[in-house]
C-alpha cells in the first residue's frame, strides 16, 4: 500500500500563496498532522502564508474597506 502525503485542506484553503505556489513542495518531508483511514498523511506545509483577515466592523459585522480616510465613517454607518 503507498503513502500518500498532501497539505492540510484547511491550511490550503486560508493560503495566500495560492495552489500554484504548491507544485514543486516536498510534502514527504513536512511534519505529519494526521493520517487517514485509506494512508493519506495530511502534513503541515512549510510554504503555508496565511491570509491577512477580512476587515470587519465590530457592532454589526459588515465588511469594512481597507483604508478609510480622515473622518471617514464605515459603509454600515458606524
């Protein structure tokens, strides 16, 4: 039976570097997290960068721009 070993989904899925930064990592040499019932190894990837977290306002979870200016209010009114 082989070994398989892939990153963490969830690790991929928070990724800012994207599937594409993924082709050439050596997934056989990263740290395992979990084994699977059919022998997949889940491993925690070395190249992993987490995405910085959407800006959110505090009182009523709206999305929230990157930059406000001087003065400026949240689109939500707050």
């Amino acid at each position: 039976m082989s070994v398989h070993h892939q990153p963490k989904g969830s690790m991929c899925m928070s990724c800012s570097n994207g599937s594409a930064a993924c082709g050439q990592r050596d997934f056989g040499s990263m740290p395992v997290i979990q084994v699977y019932s059919d022998c997949v190894k889940a491993v925690k990837c070395s190249g992993h960068r987490a995405s910085a977290p959407a800006r959110r306002c505090i009182s009523c979870d709206a999305a929230a721009p990157a930059q406000l200016e001087e003065g400026q209010g949240l689109p939500c009114g707050h």
